[in-house]
C-alpha cells in the first residue's frame, strides 16, 4: 500500500521523500538569466523575485527553471519557464494553435500573443524550450516582452543531457480511473447525478499543464450535469519531494479552495478540491483517491 502523509501544507524533511528533480541547467541562477537592471527596467525599481509555488512543480519535475518577479503594488509581474528538451513542447504549442504561419524552425519567436494587458512568448532554440509570460506592461504588441525572451535565451546555458527514460516512467492513467465518477457521486449525493469528467485545458497553451502532461501527471475537472465544477485533483508522479523542508516550491497550497487537501501517494503528490463539499467530504474523496 503506498504511504500517505496527512493532508495539509507542512513540508517534512523525512528521508523516505524522494529528492528535488534534477534540473537540466544545474547552478542556473535567475539574475544571470534576467540581470537585477533589466528586472528593475522592464517591471520597474520595486519588483522583487517571486517564490516559486506549488503549481510550478511540473515544470521542475520535467528538469525545467523557473524564475518570477513581481511588484504588486503597480500589478506588474515577469514569469520566465525553461525546459531542456524543448521540441516536443514546442510541436505541441504550434499544434495546439494550429497556426500554420507560424516556423517550428529553431531559433524562431513565432509564438508571441498579448491580450488584456498580458503578453505571453513562446519559442525554440536548440533543445531550449521558453514560456515568458509578462503583466501590467505598456507592451501591446509584445515587443518588450519578444526582446526580454530572446536576451533570455542568449543568457541560458546548453542543457544538460537528459536522463534515460527509467523503467519505471510513469503509465497512462486516466481521471476516471483515478477516481471513478460512480465513487465520487457516492460522497457528493444527488449533486453528482449526470457528472462527467472534462478536459481542464484552458484557450490557451500553458507550459506548466504541458509538463504535467509529460511527466504523466494528471489534471481533472468532474463537472456536474449544469457544468458546475464538483472535483477537481491533481496526480503529479514522483512529486512527493514537494512536502520536503528543503523543497524549491512553497509546500503551501495556493489553489484558493475552501476546502482542498494534499497528501502524499508513494511517491506521487496528489492535491483535491471540492467546491462546496464539506472538509468531511473532501477528505473522504482524497483516501478514495489514494486507495
């Protein structure tokens, strides 16, 4: 039976957790990719470096880096996300837009799109894939935001080669494999009638899900028959290094769920959410998860 650790968000330094990835750009620290000026130019003097959180963990877990800032007082913030092997990443992005104008040569920013004030680049370079996703900029078109990615992409070292994939590499798992929708409609009553589980993907492409994909994590939404969203839980394989004291993510869940809990699965971390449920319910639907 695979371990579980009490839900919650304090992190633990037992030795059974398995180790922080490795990343395939090791001792990469951020203001060698965004030096302190340029941060301080593009976002503004009062922008300091943002923690990483717990919904950054698949793109570590994929050997990524990651680096943030943000000045929350004028609504500005810089995101930068970094794998090493990049080209399916890159295919994916390009499909997922179906942009055909768009080169999937290395070494092109075709990628680049801003709405609402937002600006998100995407690009290849070699085996580098990068996501920079700015906000609060006077950036309509992107141009900043394309410039900032490309001195970026100068700054990065050549990734490390990546390991062999291991024997034990994650299987193809399915939601509803996961958490039947019959067992979970046995805890949430007759809200559960007609539910179905739906794709999470938003009209968008997110590194972060991406990677989750890649390292066969699982993201899923259980919807009631009105669309109401009942269960939502999160699968990330050999995760469990996020609940250690020396984690690189803060171990505190940011989901914004009155009622969302996070265990440890063997060596998998899982978190569930149930708007609307009882803690009682949540936690009932988290060991159904778990078993």
């Amino acid at each position: 039976m695979p371990t579980e650790t009490p839900s919650g968000s304090t992190p633990t330094s037992s030795a059974a957790l398995p180790p922080p990835p490795t990343s395939a750009f090791p001792g990469l620290a951020c203001d060698a990719l965004v030096p302190d000026a340029e941060v301080a130019s593009f976002l503004g003097a009062a922008a300091a470096p943002r923690p990483l959180a717990i919904d950054d963990a698949p793109v570590l877990q994929e050997g990524g880096s990651i680096c943030a800032w943000v000045d929350e007082a004028a609504g500005t913030s810089l995101t930068v996300r970094i794998v090493g092997d990049g080209v399916d990443h890159w295919a994916t992005f390009n499909h997922w837009y179906e942009h055909t104008d768009w080169s999937d040569s290395v070494g092109e920013i075709n990628g680049t799109m801003c709405s609402d004030g937002a600006c998100s680049v995407h690009a290849l370079d070699g085996e580098r894939f990068i996501e920079v996703d700015s906000a609060g900029l006077d950036d309509p078109a992107g141009t900043r935001t394309e410039e900032l990615a490309r001195a970026v992409l100068a700054a990065a070292p050549v990734p490390a080669p990546a390991e062999s994939p291991s024997s034990s590499a994650p299987t193809s798992r399915s939601c509803a494999t996961a958490l039947p929708v019959d067992t979970a409609a046995a805890h949430l009553g007759a809200a559960a009638t007609g539910a179905s589980y739906v794709s999470t993907a938003t009209p968008s492409y997110h590194l972060v899900q991406d990677s989750l994909q890649r390292v066969g994590g699982l993201d899923c939404r259980l919807l009631s028959a009105d669309s109401h969203e009942l269960v939502r839980f999160t699968v990330l394989p050999g995760g469990a290094w996020v609940l250690r004291e020396d984690s690189p993510v803060s171990a505190v869940d940011s989901a914004g769920n009155e009622h969302s809990t996070q265990a440890r699965h063997g060596d998998d971390w899982v978190r569930l959410q149930s708007p609307g449920a009882s803690e009682e319910t949540t936690r009932a639907l988290l060991a159904e998860l778990l078993s």
